[in-house]
C-alpha cells in the first residue's frame, strides 16, 4: 500500500511538518519559528494565529519540497507541545486571547490560594462532620494523576476567564471555545470540529483519567464551564477531515498526540517497564506503566500515553472449527485500549543552553556548547541550578531561583558550560530515582531522542549518573514519527513490523564512571538543591 503521512509537529519555538513514507521514513520537512513573548514578568504567551499560520505554511513547504500532490497524503497526524492552551470564538474561529503557554507561572499564586483554601475547608469538615476529606492537592492528584501546579491548563483557562470578564459572560453562554495547542489545529483545520486526544486532555488538571472523562467536580472547583471544552477522542480516532480548499483534496486527520507520548510510542516503548527521555526546551522522561494507572507517591506525574483501538481478534486463538463448535463470535469487538505512564518534567533542559546563547553570548549556535565545555575536564565544583521557572519534578517548586556556584577566580566560560550540561544530566537523575520508587519495573535503558541527544558529552555523563545503558536512535526527531506511526496503523499503511523496523540504535552509551566519581557529582549537586531550598 503506497501513501505518506503529513505529521504535524507544533512545538514551543517552531511549527514543523515532515512526511513519512510507506516504510515510515521521513523524507522532506520544513520548519518556521513561532516568538514567545514574555510582556510581565512569569508570563509566556504565543501569538495564536502566528501557530496556526506557520503550522499550515510548513504543511503546504513540506508537500511542494518533496514534489508531490496532496492527492498522495494518506493521512495527517498531529503532535504539539501540551498544557498550553487557546481560546477562540466559535463562530468566527478568532483567537479571543494570546495563547497561554505552559512555561507561564502567571498563576502559581493563585494555585498556592487555592491549594490553602481547600485545605482550611477540609480541616473545617473534619472538625465540623467528623470527616477527613481530601484537600484540592490531593483530590487533583486522585482523579487527573497531575500535580496542582502552573503548569497544566486548567489555571490558565481560569485565569483568562477571570480576568476577562466579558469572557466569563460569553463562556456562560456557550459562545467561546477553548483547547490545547491541537484542539487549535484542529479547529483551524476542519473548519470547525472542536475535538481534543485523549493525552492533551489528560494535561489539562480537568480530566478524569481513570472514568475518561472531563471531571464536572474539578470543572466546578475552577470555574470553568464544561461547554466550552472539547470532545475527547482517542489518540488513533477520527478527528475530521481538512476543510475544501485548504489542499486539493480533503486529508482525513487520524491520529493526536501530545509530544511526550509521541515521543514514547515513537521511541518503541510499548511494553510496561520501558522509558525515554526527550530533551527539548525542557526535558521529559516517561515511563509505559502499562493498562492500569498508578499513582505517584514520590511527585511524579500519571498520564495518559495512549487510547488505541486494538484489532479484532479470533477469540482465545481458536481454529475456526473450534469457534464453530463453541457458538463464539468469530470476532472479538474492537477494544480502545488506554496505555498509562508515569511521568518527570523537568522544565529547563535545551532552554539552559539557549540562555547561554541568548543572555550571556556565550556562544553563536546551540551546538557550539559541546565543544565549549569539552576545553575543561570537569566544572570545577561549579553548579548551575536551571531554576528559571522554579523547580520541575520531582521538587515541584516555583519559589526557587536560578543560580550559579563553586565559581572562583579561576572559573571561565567553559567551566559554565559544562556545568550548564550537567545540570540536565542532574535533574534527569533526579526524575529517574523518583520514578524507580513508584515502578515495579527496573530501568535497564533509557531511549533518547530530542535535540540535545546529539551531545555526546551530555549523553555519555548521562549514562554515567543512571547507570544504565542510554540508548540514541539514528533518528532523533522522534516526536514526529510517533504520531505519523499511529496514523498509518490506524490506516493499515504500516504494520507492527513497520513499528520495529523504524527504530534503529545510532549509538549506545554504556556507563564508565566509578562509584566514588559518581557519588561527588551527585553530593554537589543535592547540596546546591539544599542551599536553595534553605534560603527560602
């Protein structure tokens, strides 16, 4: 079966589309900035229409470079970054606000109030009915798997709302929509299915992960009106077809991702126990826990990797004379299987090295930071603690500043930089050890994929910190094919063996530290945690 794949990929600096073959081989992509804008301070927003309009010139670049029609797209696929949220007219499809996007810690305030609110009622309740009920913290944690935090959607629709009082008004009224980044495209795509997968949904604190469904109680403590959220579908449904006009024939949109779970099911991680790590502008590792969600005890994150619809199958493997006999269907109803991870999000990994490049003017190009600090040995005792948007997981502290120190006289540019990679090695780490509490399952690889996976020092001092082997395909955009995987088996233009075939080991880095060298590396930089956290 002949075809390709447009993937989608709308991250948080740039909008991409690549194609995929029939043997799920990227053959052409094209690629355009998006600007954040930071207008106060813990604000990050994104100019809506800017994503929509770079995502669907990249999709229009890729198909002309490749010199093909789009009569030859079997299907599109959609990847985005998650958490970041749009919120449109439903009638018009304009964007009524920026885009709020998920670095923004404009509400941390308001999660911190909300958090103490609900846990005075409690108290209040127990000591009133003699009842120990759950504060918000942990009744967000038993029903969404996330954290109250920031950094999920769900604060940020309130906040707009809020703030906006015509907005309030409207959403009452069921005249506004608002979604995640793939909601957006969606929109914008078909011209108006308002529509969300199920793994950009399971990030936006208002989603029932166990029920599969939008949760009305968690809607209710937010404010937010239940009819201006979209419809959930799972991550291989049918999301719509692209509007007449907008290419020569209408592509069907057949498979959503959010980009960390694009990136597990990409990497081949679907077994329970397997894990990968995404380095990006922060950095994301996920572990496949399998059909059942657990949660966290060590401020990790449960979510949702994927809902698929599984083929039909004979029933118990039996001949066909045997099912006869039986009086069983012949075919065993199609199952939309839900497939969970545990989940460590770290948000400054790549955004450590833009800073180097960007505020300080260390160096002209992201690359050049391997060579930098490949002129020093060590870091000499210097630590950069990336705390620009607080701490990710597992510390969940938006209170913390960044810093650096161990600098002395002799500290230079190089000794900076190699702490700055180090930094993502140590928080990773950080990530791995929580994770390695709440699985049954012992990491034995960690895959890898992202931008940053291309630094050999970083990867190598990475293995050496986990202790484990880290594994770095040849194609490190692995965000992008995950999705256009799940697209062409809900096609049937790639199978399982396609699956296997597309995943192929670049180069493995087997871990050469000692026991003594690792212990320093890893005491240096749980005392630089400790020192932030005291000065608070």
């Amino acid at each position: 079966m002949a075809g390709y794949i447009l993937a989608l990929d709308q991250g948080t600096t740039s909008s991409r589309a690549i194609l995929y073959d029939d043997h799920a081989r990227p053959i052409k992509m094209a690629q355009q900035p998006t600007t954040l804008q930071t207008p106060k301070a813990g604000f990050v927003e994104q100019d809506a229409q800017q994503i929509w309009q770079t995502q669907i010139s990249c999709a229009h670049d890729v198909i002309n470079q490749a010199g093909l029609l789009a009569t030859d797209v079997t299907s599109i696929a959609i990847t985005n970054q998650r958490e970041s949220i749009v919120m449109w007219d439903k009638q018009t499809g304009k964007p009524l606000a920026p885009a709020i996007i998920w670095q923004d810690r404009r509400t941390a305030n308001y999660c911190k109030t909300l958090a103490a609110e609900s846990a005075t009622n409690s108290m209040d309740d127990s000591v009133h009915q003699g009842a120990d009920s759950a504060n918000m913290a942990d009744e967000v944690q038993r029903i969404t798997g996330l954290r109250l935090d920031p950094y999920f959607s769900a604060s940020k629709i309130a906040w707009l709302l809020e703030n906006n009082p015509k907005l309030s008004v409207r959403a009452s009224k069921g005249e506004i929509a608002v979604g995640t980044i793939d909601s957006w495209l969606i929109y914008k795509l078909t011209g108006g299915e308002h529509v969300i997968d199920v793994t950009n949904a399971s990030r936006t604190l208002l989603f029932d992960i166990h029920k599969l469904a939008w949760s009305e109680t968690l809607c209710d403590r937010f404010a937010i009106p239940m009819t201006i959220l979209p419809k959930v579908l799972p991550s291989d449904g049918d999301f719509g077809k692209t509007k007449k006009g907008l290419f020569a024939k209408q592509i069907p949109i057949q498979a959503v991702l959010g980009d960390q779970q694009a990136a597990l099911f990409g990497q081949g991680c679907l077994d329970a126990g397997m894990a990968k790590n995404t380095y990006g502008t922060g950095c994301f590792m996920l572990m496949n826990i399998g059909q059942q969600p657990k949660l966290s005890e060590h401020k990790l994150l449960t979510t949702i990797a994927w809902q698929r619809k599984i083929s039909p199958t004979r029933p118990d493997n039996l001949s066909f004379d045997q099912i006869l006999q039986s009086g069983k269907r012949m075919l065993q109803p199609p199952k939309k299987e839900v497939t969970y991870a545990l989940e460590g999000s770290v948000f400054m990994a790549g955004a450590i090295i833009q800073w180097l490049r960007d505020n300080l003017d260390m160096i002209q190009q992201s690359s050049d930071v391997e060579d930098l600090a490949r002129q020093v040995d060590s870091s000499e005792g210097v630590v950069l603690l990336p705390a620009f948007t607080g701490l990710g997981a597992p510390y969940w502290r938006s209170d913390i500043s960044a810093s650096i120190t161990g600098m002395s006289r002799g500290t230079t540019k190089a000794h900076i930089a190699r702490a700055a990679l180090e930094a993502v090695a140590y928080q990773t780490y950080d990530v791995l050890i929580a994770m390695q509490k709440d699985s049954p399952h012992p990491l034995t690889e960690l895959r890898v994929d992202g931008g940053a996976a291309n630094n050999d020092l970083l990867m190598q001092f990475q293995a050496d910190l986990l202790d484990v082997p880290v594994l770095r395909p040849r194609d490190t955009e692995i965000t992008a094919k995950g999705a256009a995987l799940l697209a062409g088996l809900k096609t049937g233009l790639y199978d399982e063996s396609t699956m296997k075939a597309s995943w192929q080991v670049d180069r493995i880095f087997e871990p050469s530290m000692s026991i003594d060298a690792r212990e320093q590396h890893l005491d240096k930089w749980q005392r630089a945690i400790a020192r932030s956290l005291m000065q608070i």
